[in-house]
C-alpha cells in the first residue's frame, strides 16, 4: 500500500501541478472531509453490528456458530484460534446474504485475532475472499435497477453469482498454489 | 429479506436475556469498539480519499480512462465501463454513483447498464478494505496478493460483459 500510495500521490501531484496548481490544497481538503464522512457512516454501521455481535458473543452465540464451521476454517485458513474461526464465520455469512457493512467489523476482529499468532497466511486469505466479493444477492444493485425503473431489475441475480464465484474460486486457487510453489 | 435483520436482532437479544447478559451494558461495549475502530481508521481514510481526490482532480484518472479504453473494448469490455471498473478497487460511493450514471444514461435494461450493475455487483473495493483490514497491523507484504484479486477481478469483468450478452 505504500508503494501504491506514494506512486499515484506524486503522479497525481505533479499532474496537478502542471495543470491547475490552484486546485491542489481544496482537493487535498475534499478528500479529508469526504474521509470524515465516510467514517462517521461507518461508525454507524459498526456501532449497529459490533453492538449486537457484542452481544452474541457474551450469550454464546457466536462460539456455538463457530463450532459449526470451525472445522471447514481451521483447515482452509490454517489456524486453531477459536475466536479466530467465529469470527471468520461470521464475515463470510454476512457477505453472502449482502450485508457487506456488517461484514467488515468481524473481518477487522478476525484480523487482530489471527494477528496474535502472527498468521500472515490466513489474513490474506480473508483479504482475498472479501475483495473479490461473495455476496449471493446483489442486493443494493437490484434496488438501483428497479429505481430506475428496469422491467426486470433482478435477472443480474444469476451472471452476478457466476461472476462472483468465478472471480473468488479463482483468486483463493491462484493464492493457494502460489503458497505452495513459494514454499516448496 | 426485510424480515432478516429484525429477526437476527431478535435471536440474540432473546438469547442474551436467557443467558441473563446486561444487555444495555454490553451492547453499549461493544458500540465503544465501533468508536475505537473508527478512530483507527480516520487517518487511513483521510490519506486514502486525499489521493483519491488528487487522481480525479489532476485530470489522471481521464487520461488514464482514454489510455486504457482501446485495451478494455479488445477484452469485450465497453468503453463506458473503464471508469467504473477503474474506480471500484478504491471507493463503494464512488463507484456506486458512478453505476447510477450509467443506469441512468443508457436506460436500466441497456446491456452496457446490465454489465455495470454485474461488475458492481462481482467486485469489491480492494483498496479500501486493505487499507480497514490492515489498519494498525503489523506490516505484510499484500502487492502480490493485491495483484491476484486485480487480476481475477479483471477477468471477472470480462466474463460479465460476455455472460450479459445471453443472460
């Protein structure tokens, strides 16, 4: 990330330099304020989701959860760490019924869990899955389509899911056997 | 689906009343974790959205849009397309605006729109999410990782443009 910072920030700077220099320092102030509000939408999300998983995890819930998949992700990310799995759980549930906001803060717990072994493995593997996206119902497109007012704003539903589960199948296996090679 | 989330809310407030949890409490502690990951979080975002900003204002990301647009159309990728697959891996509003421009100029049921809106659908903000799940980490070197969803999101996309044509 810092190369890539750094790379399009000078690019982008010099650009900008060459062609409006006025513009330079508003746009550096945009983008702060857009980060402002985009965190403060965030926390509303979390604050929602990290509440109730709160929740969830005093009552036993999320370890009852987590026993269900634990096996399925203590093999696939390589790790024994409880907490760990249930939270690996609950991202993927979430991604795959759409609720990409409540996704987010149980990969971040997941993240500082597997950070405690030091499991680089596993955190990229949950960095790969997410970014390639595995939701089932494309949910916020739907409605945009049928605010727009599509005959048939749902019929994305199935090129989405083989799109999606072509581009995580083939991601996660790229990864896998480029571990393999890099270790062997 | 609107039945889905209620009901979530409605098992795990049933469950930590039978476990006998303080629910006021602890669902207050768990808003605090909200309010301390969003606090990690600021300072990334702030950096991120500056050159986000900067690359649109320094006319970039159009020359880039211009440069890349013959190589998107051999992969069977229409033009109006590169911004919005350009944008993506950096920013969900950003991206989502620009897919409602695009339903709105080309009409909801247009193929370039249908495209769009699976693209969007298919793909993630790479850059945004290493840059949450990251935060405060220690350092990993994620270029080869990042490189692998750029490339399968890429094909991802082509496979989109081409299933949209039958379906």
């Amino acid at each position: 990330m810092n190369a890539v910072f750094t790379v399009i920030f000078a690019a982008s700077l010099i650009a900008v330099t060459i062609v409006s220099p006025e513009s330079f320092l508003p746009a550096l102030m945009d983008g702060a304020k857009t980060s402002v509000s985009t965190a403060l939408t965030l926390f509303c999300v979390y604050a929602v989701w990290t509440g109730l998983e709160r929740l969830a995890e005093k009552s036993g819930l999320e370890r009852l959860a987590a026993r269900g998949l634990k096996r399925g992700a203590a093999k696939l990310f390589k790790t024994s760490n409880e907490a760990a799995c249930g939270y690996i759980a609950m991202n993927l549930s979430c991604n795959l019924l759409g609720l990409g906001g409540a996704a987010t803060p149980f990969a971040v717990k997941a993240m500082g869990e597997l950070e405690k072994e030091d499991n680089g493995f596993a955190q990229k593997l949950l960095f790969i899955i997410n970014s390639t996206s595995v939701q089932i119902v494309p949910t916020t497109v739907i409605a945009l389509r049928a605010g727009a007012g599509s005959l048939a704003a749902a019929d994305i539903f199935l090129p989405s899911l083989i799109c999606t589960a072509f581009s995580t199948v083939f991601a996660v296996g790229i990864y896998l056997a480029g571990v393999k090679l890099w270790r062997t | 689906m609107a039945y889905v989330i209620p009901a979530i809310f409605l098992a795990v407030f049933i469950a930590a009343a039978v476990k006998k949890v303080k629910i006021y409490d602890e669902f207050s502690a768990g808003i605090g974790e909200a309010v301390k990951f969003t606090m990690n979080l600021l300072p990334f975002l702030a950096a991120v959205f500056m050159m986000c900003e900067l690359f649109e204002v320094s006319t970039l990301s159009d020359r880039l849009t211009a440069l890349l647009s013959p190589v998107f159309s051999a992969l069977g990728i229409p033009s109006e397309l590169v911004k919005l697959v350009l944008i993506k891996p950096f920013s969900g509003s950003g991206s989502l605006a620009y897919l409602s421009k695009i339903i709105s100029e080309n009409g909801a049921d247009s193929y370039v729109a249908r495209c769009a809106a699976v693209c969007y659908g298919s793909s993630e903000t790479m850059f945004y999410i290493s840059a949450v799940y990251f935060a405060g980490l220690k350092k990993k070197r994620l270029a080869a990782s990042m490189a692998i969803v750029a490339a399968s999101t890429l094909l991802s996309t082509v496979l989109a443009c081409f299933i949209c044509k039958f379906m």
